[in-house]
C-alpha cells in the first residue's frame, strides 16, 4: 500500500485518534548443517497495525493485506474493538515530532538484492574451510530488508529502511568432537567477512577437542564480546524497561542516581551507532536518540514512550515499540557498553585461574527484579591459568545475578561485538569479572 | 483450489521434483487485562501462501502474503523456491523422501462454542471479575488474558494431496503479582505465561472458572512473601503436571526431534544427546516412565488430522517401560531410520517453512496419586507452575524455577515454600523417577509458544501429565 493511501485511511477515520504502523520484511535465509544447505527460504511479510482511540477507548487490529480495502476493514474492526473498552483517563493523545533523525546508514541496497548464490557462495567457503580442518559446518545465512511506515492522525508521519546481513558459524568435529563458533552481524552483506568468521570458529573448534569437567563453584571470568551482549539484552528486558522500572519490578525502580555497578561500567542505548544496526525512529514514529543509562557506574535515565512519558509529566526517549508489542513496555534496542582499553592479552594477564566464555545459550530468568538468571556456556569454555587459555572445558551453568557480576568486573576489553537479540542488536567488549558462579556441569551421567 | 494447483504445476514445469503448497487463513482475537483495564484489545487476520519445492534433494522455499491485489504474483513463487533449491545444491546428494499416500481429507476442530461468536463484552466483564477477585491488601499487579484462533489450512502437494483442515485454539489464563515492600512473588492460573491452550472452543475457558480460582491466587501470592526459602540440598521432588509437562518438553520432546539430532538446529538451539543407535536400546528413565507423541487426542493443543507434509496423525510410543523407542521424523529425516514418516512437520502459518515439531508429548498416567506420592516421601518439596526453564544445548543439563513449593517431611505437607529451583542431567533424573499418579490426576498442558527453527517458529503443542516423583534431586539453586 503506498503512503498516500495510508494517509487518506487516517483522514477519513471517523475515530478522534488514528494511528497506522506498517511493517514489511523481505528475509532470505539460507541454513546449512554439515556444511550442505537444508533450508533455503524466501519469506514476503507485511504486518499492518491500525490503533483508534475514541473518547480514549483504544482498539487495535491488524492485517497482513495492505490493499486500501483490507486497511478499511482493519480500521472498522479496530473501531468495533474500542467499543468494548472502559475508557483510559492517563490516554495523553497522540506524539508528534518535527524533529528529523540524522541520515544513519541502516539500510544497504546489496544486502536487499542478495542473490541466493551470494549465500551459498559464502556457505560452500564454510564448507571449504571446515573440510581443510576436519570440521563440518552448521549455521545461518541470512539477509533481511524492512520498510516501516508510521502515521498517526496527529500529523506524524515517517518512512524509514533497514537492512541487516547475519552470518553464523558452528564448526564440529575433530577427534574430540570439538565445537566452535563465531558470527557476524552488519547492515550491509558486503561487509560480512565469510573467512574471517570461518577461521575463527574453526579455531575455537580445534581448541575443544578435549574438554575437562571443571567442578562447580564461583571464578574469575573472561566473557567474551557475546556474552556478554547476551546478559546485556537480558537486562534491557527485565531492568532499563521503561515499564518495569515505572512499576516498581525493575531492579533500577528508584535508583536514578545510585551508584549500580562498577566505575568501569558505562552503558548507553545508541541508536545511532553505525557500528551496531542503526534506527532512526520508534514505534510510534518518533525520533530514537542516544541515552546513557549507565555512566561510571551510575544509573541515569529511565526510558519512556509517549504514553509512559505523559503519565510521569516528561517526554518520549523515543523507545516505543510497534503497536502490538508496546505492553511489554519501552525497550532500549540499541544498548552498548563503552569498551575500555585493554587488549585480549592484557585481560588474560588479569586471570590467575579462571574460566573463559565464548558465549551463552539458552539464558533464563529466575528472579527478574535482582537480575538473577541462569544459563550454560557453549561452543568454546576454557580453563585459563597463570594468563594463558589453558584446556577446554565441559559447558557449565551458571546462576548469577546480572548485576552484582557487573559490581565485580577488574577488566574491559578495547573491541566491541554485536549479536542480534529479540529486541535489538546489544553491543558490548569482554569483561574481565571476579566470583562468577558456576553452578553445575553439562555432563550425561 | 484451482488457483493453488496451478502455482504446483509451475513449480513442476520450473523443474521441481516435487511441490507443496499451504494457503492459510488466520483470525485471531487477543485481549490482555492488567489491573483490571484491557491493555490490549486486538483483532488480526492474515492470509498467505507457502511454496515448498524438491529438487534433486535440495529443498527451496518462498512464501508471500496474498492480499486482494496480488492474487495474480502467486506465480512468482514458483520460479524463485525452485531457483532457491537449486542454489542449495552444491555438495548435495539426490536423495529420496520417504512416501506417503496421496490423501484427500477435510477436519474441523470439535468445538461446543465457537470463541469468536462469544461477545467481546462477556469476555472482558470475565477478566475484569477475576481481576476484583485478585484484589487484596499486598497485591500490586493483576493480569488477565484470553486468546482465540481460527485457522484454516490447505495443503496441496504435486502427489495428489488435498487436505483442508480448520483449528481453533482458545486459551486464557491470570495471574497477580505482590508485594511487602522488599520481595515480590507471582502466581498464576491455570498455568503461567499467558495460561492454559487447547484445540476446543469457549467452553475451554468456562470450564476454568477462572473468578473463583482468583481467590485461591490471590492467597497463595500473598501467602509466598511470608513463606520460608526453598531449600538446598539433595532430596525427593514431587512435580505437579504443569511444571511436568514442561520437564517432558524440555528433556524428552526436543531431543527427540530427528532433524534436532541430524543438526539442523545445532546452531540455534542445538543438537540431541540421543543418536539413532540409542533405539531400543538406552535406558531413558525408570520402568515407571512411559512417554508417547500423540497427534491424535481430540482437544489437545498439538493435535491435527494430517501434518505439513500431509502425513497422518499417529501415536508413537517414545519410551516404554523405561527404554527409548522413537524419534519425531519427517519424509525426508526418516529414511535415515528406514521408516516412513510418523507426521510431525508442522509449519506455523504460511509463511514458514515446516519442521520437525512436538505433537502432544505425554507422560503417561502412573498407577500412584498425589497422596500416596506425598506419603512416601520422608523429606522433599513438591513443586508447581513454570516460572523460569534453561538447558543445555544438548537437552542434558536443566535448570527450572517454579513459582511455588510445598515442603513434605515424614510423608506429610509441612508448608509453603518460595523461589523454588532444582536441577539436573536428562538420564539420572528421569531414571530417579520411582511413582506416577495415575489418570484421575493426569490432564492436557497446552503450550501456544514452543521456540524452534530460523526464523523462529512458535508452535502450539500440548502434554499431558499428573505428578510424578523423583529421588535424590538438587534443589535450591540460585543466588
């Protein structure tokens, strides 16, 4: 549907407040194991949302048909929807911005108009480079462009682009069973280095042939850059949520100001850093900008919605999510934590015995407002010694509260990695942390 | 019908070995209370269609939203899923998909009241009185949610098939948060996370009687601020049916999944700790322990008349008397075992491609019942309702949280207990397995979200189980 079209459904809406997100996904994505495509997708997606608010009774329904007829029918069952509800005395009505986002660099052409070859071109270099070592390849391939469209009978109005290519690489095998993994994440696919991350997942891959079991307890650890992001999106999720802080189930609920974590810690959500997938615009069509969250340690700033904002008498951060997802609350989707200076080398001087972590899997909440999760290690632990990576270990579980790890963090590492989360692509450098606590072995018997 | 055959047949002409095609309309209906207000009130409805194509053992796939004016792009799809296979071909070997016979068959949930023709107010006022009735002096936070679903599927295949099958899905579920000031605690009804699924009409939720539980919730949660911390240790654990059936999710229903351990999940969620050679031969749990996949419960949330691939439901036993039997398999994953598909590839609306997906895992009704559970047992927790899961990448080490406790000395409930956690590895801990309560106590779990695939695919499956018993399990994990 073209945006004149949309505009004209918002104009002639009968409600007092209309408000439209569109949303159209164009993914391909190729999966391989054993180093052979099994899955070979192209998936067309378009999910409409209209949301009325009528004496503040709010409806909503959606529609995967953009034909100005459907968008009609959606509006009219948005409208009947709103009937049904008590009215909202905190609907503060509908944002609008004449502010312009920057120009950001978040959508790539190439990445677009990535050919089904181009992947498998990259897989069969996968292939090529795990043959050589004896491993077989198992991962992802994928490239997806978004268009969004944002209106609301305010006046809003803003169309925007993304892109992002994703590559990820488990090799297995070797004597061992060894497994290693490495991946990558850019806006455009051009930029995704295919023998990079090969080596280097097959490099982690012939470094766990052998793995020791390593009795349960707290060590100092090395988590690498996507550990990292993993508890970084899990704390976007159950702590800098706008609504969980607003509702008092935040651990950061009152804390503006409180000194939280480390004097090393500083986390901003930073929408738009080039080097993360950039986004010019919320949810709601109003603009993102960068917010610290953390700096030095000290927590300071909530992040709002137009809605959530309104309720406490401030402005939107620009954090909202599309229609269908706002009751999970304002989410920060761009979150980095600053790295610090040192290089992987000098982090490992700072490890007499400890643990390093290439990454995390399978993380759950056991009590979300003191941050406390559990989760294992895979694909790459090791036993470091005296500074040195030692031999690899069996994956651990741990059970740790996010943010009492990140009170004990002793070193930061100069280089940032990315991955993508369910909300957002977190950024984040390899931390150095003392008394990480391990709570169990992965063992069969 | 015509229109959708037409589109195989180009993808036969472009070169295609073999073709299915999925057209898939969607309604749903989803209202979400908090604090008595309805948060979310939406009303959605899809429709697309999805292309799979063989050729020469390569899979491609192209999927597209129809809407009124690109009914006549449909045939695109057939050019590109074809172009994708043969993209996918390089090291392939040809290969063969397992047959199965050509079925022309239609299936129609069973359902008492249809959700959709339930007003709107009914099933606000309902919310809204479960909300009152979770009122109470400590409680901060009421939700409330009902969910219903309609879907109907064709799928046509270029060997004969056509299979028109219409679900409904209806679920709802509450829950109240609360608070003294310094710890806060949930409860939940009648399962966590949104409720209790199943594939029948509005009756599902009367039958809930969701206000007069509300009551019960609202005690319990204010009753847990108070309550003692769970244990450490190694004791006896009783788990009741929810947090059992996701115990039977986790440790048998994912590792089970034939593609699963041929690695086509090895990057994401991972592998298997089962391999083919463990068939009849490994020792999964106790003589007690009888697990089967049955697609053929009239009700149950992972119930259909024919999967993805237009193979018919069955049930399969997975482990009988103790000992492993099968895998979850597909045309083209059971070959490798020498049989014929036992139907369990499911796509989540059209625009995915289908994959290996749990029917109803069951853990089958024992010959013991809570009590007698309870009575032998000198010191040990009972514990109930999902709270937090997590487990390795090959389904051997778990962690789960439950919201609440019961601690049990010398055969007798003692008291509440919070924070619950226990842990373990798959084998040891289904092999501790030593009473199941029997059919009077055993009921249906649907779970509307089970994660799986690239993209992520959240499927509706279901489990059925009672209470079991199980020795010598640590407890009390967390910090």
């Amino acid at each position: 549907m073209k945006r004149e079209e949309l505009k004209k459904v918002i104009s002639e809406s009968p409600a007092e407040h209309t408000e439209i997100f569109c949303q159209k996904d164009e993914l391909k994505l190729s999966r391989f194991a054993e180093s052979i495509i099994h899955q070979n997708i192209s998936q067309e997606k378009t999910s409409l949302t209209v949301v009325v608010h009528e004496k503040k009774r709010k409806g909503s329904a959606t529609t995967t048909d953009t034909s100005p007829s459907a968008v009609r029918k959606a509006l009219e069952r948005a409208l009947e929807a709103a009937k049904f509800q008590k009215p909202d005395p905190d609907f503060p009505g509908l944002p609008f911005s004449e502010e312009i986002a920057p120009e950001l660099q978040s959508f790539s052409q190439e990445t677009s108009n990535c050919p089904p070859e181009k992947r498998a071109d990259g897989i069969a270099e996968v292939r090529k480079i795990g043959e050589r070592e004896g491993f077989k390849g198992f991962g992802t391939f994928s490239t997806q462009a978004s268009r969004y469209i944002s209106l609301n009978s305010n006046g809003n109005f803003r169309e925007w682009d993304t892109s992002q290519a994703f590559l990820k690489v488990l090799y297995m095998g070797g004597p061992g069973g060894g497994e290693g993994y490495a991946q990558d994440l850019q806006v455009d696919v051009n930029d995704i280095d295919v023998s990079w991350v090969a080596e280097k997942a097959a490099e982690k891959c012939a470094a766990t042939q052998e793995r020791k079991s390593l009795e349960p307890g707290e060590y100092t650890v090395i988590l690498e850059p996507l550990a990292v992001c993993e508890l970084l999106g899990y704390l976007g999720f159950i702590g800098f949520n706008g609504l969980a802080c607003n509702e008092g189930r935040s651990f950061f609920s009152g804390k503006i100001g409180e000194k939280v974590m480390a004097e090393s810690i500083s986390i901003f959500d930073d929408p738009y850093d080039e080097n993360g997938l950039p986004f010019p615009y919320d949810g709601e069509g109003m603009p993102k900008r960068p917010l610290p969250l953390v700096e030095e340690g000290v927590f300071k700033n909530y992040i709002y919605d137009h809605y959530l904002a309104a309720k406490e008498g401030r402005k939107t951060t620009g954090h909202a999510l599309p229609p269908g997802f706002r009751s999970f609350g304002p989410m920060p989707m761009h979150l980095k934590m600053w790295p610090g200076k040192e290089s992987r080398e000098e982090l490992l001087q700072k490890v007499e015995k400890g643990v390093l972590v290439t990454r995390f899997h399978y993380v759950g909440v056991i009590h979300p407002q003191q941050t406390i999760v559990t989760g294992l290690t895979r694909d790459g632990t090791f036993w470091i010694e005296n500074g040195e990576v030692g031999h690899a270990l069996k994956n651990l579980r741990f059970t740790q509260n996010i943010i009492e790890a990140l009170k004990r963090v002793v070193g930061i590492g100069n280089s940032l990695g990315k991955m993508p989360f369910s909300v957002g692509a977190p950024q984040g450098p390899a931390l150095v942390i003392d008394g990480f606590n391990f709570t169990g072995v992965s063992e069969m018997e | 019908m015509e229109r959708w055959k037409k589109v195989i047949k180009k993808a036969l002409e472009a070169g295609a070995d073999y073709a299915d095609l999925r057209y898939i309309e969607n309604e749903k209906q989803g209202i979400r209370a908090k604090n008595g207000k309805i948060e979310d009130l939406s009303l959605g409805e899809d429709r697309g269609i999805g292309l799979r194509v063989w050729v020469n053992g390569s899979w491609g796939f192209a999927s597209m939203s129809i809407t009124d004016d690109n009914l006549e792009d449909s045939g695109k799809l057939a050019r590109e899923a074809v172009a994708l296979a043969r993209a996918a071909n390089k090291g392939q070997q040809p290969r063969e998909l397992a047959p199965v016979k050509a079925a022309k068959k239609e299936y129609t949930t069973e359902i008492e009241e249809d959700p959709f023709e339930i007003s709107l107010e009914e099933k606000i006022e309902l919310l809204q009185k479960a909300h009152e009735a979770m009122q109470g002096e400590k409680i901060f936070l009421t939700t409330g949610n009902i969910d219903c679903q309609k879907e109907k599927k064709l799928f046509i295949s270029s060997e004969g098939s056509e299979i028109q099958q219409t679900f409904y899905r209806t679920g709802a579920g509450i829950n109240a948060m609360s608070t003294d000031g310094k710890d806060r605690q949930i409860r939940s009804y009648p399962s966590a996370f949104g409720g209790n699924y199943a594939q029948r009409g509005f009756e599902f939720v009367r039958e809930m009687d969701l206000v007069r539980e509300a009551e019960r919730v609202r005690k319990e949660a204010e009753q847990l601020l108070t309550a003692e911390q769970c244990p450490a240790g190694e004791m006896t654990l009783i788990l009741g049916g929810c947090q059992l059936g996701l115990q039977v999710h986790e440790s048998c229903g994912h590792p089970i999944e034939l593609d699963r351990v041929l690695g086509t999940e090895a990057a994401f969620a991972g592998t298997s700790f089962l391999t083919p050679d463990h068939i009849h031969e490994l020792a999964y749990g106790s003589k007690v322990v009888n697990i089967y996949a049955d697609a053929t419960i009239p009700g149950a949330l992972g119930s259909f008349a024919y999967d993805d691939e237009g193979v018919s439901a069955s049930r399969i036993p997975i482990v009988r008397e103790g000992k492993f039997e099968n895998f979850l398999t597909s045309r083209e994953t059971a070959p490798v075992l020498e049989q014929k598909s036992n139907g369990t590839m499911r796509a989540i609306g059209w625009s995915n491609f289908p994959l290996i997906r749990m029917t109803n895992i069951n853990l089958e009704p024992g010959e013991s019942s809570l009590q007698e559970l309870i009575k032998g047992t000198e010191k040990g927790i009972l514990l109930d309702m999902i709270k937090s899961w997590s487990i390795d990448d090959k389904r051997i080490n778990f962690q789960f949280g439950t919201e609440i406790g019961w601690l049990i000395e010398d055969g007798e409930i003692k008291g509440v207990i919070k924070n619950p956690t226990y842990t373990g590895s798959t084998l040891p801990f289904w092999r501790s397995c030593d009473g199941i309560a029997g059919q009077s106590e055993w009921k249906m779990w649907g779970v509307p979200n089970c994660g799986k695939g690239e993209p992520m695919q959240a499927a509706p499956v279901g489990h059925g189980a009672s209470y079991a018993r199980f020795r010598n399990i640590k407890v009390g994990v967390s910090r």
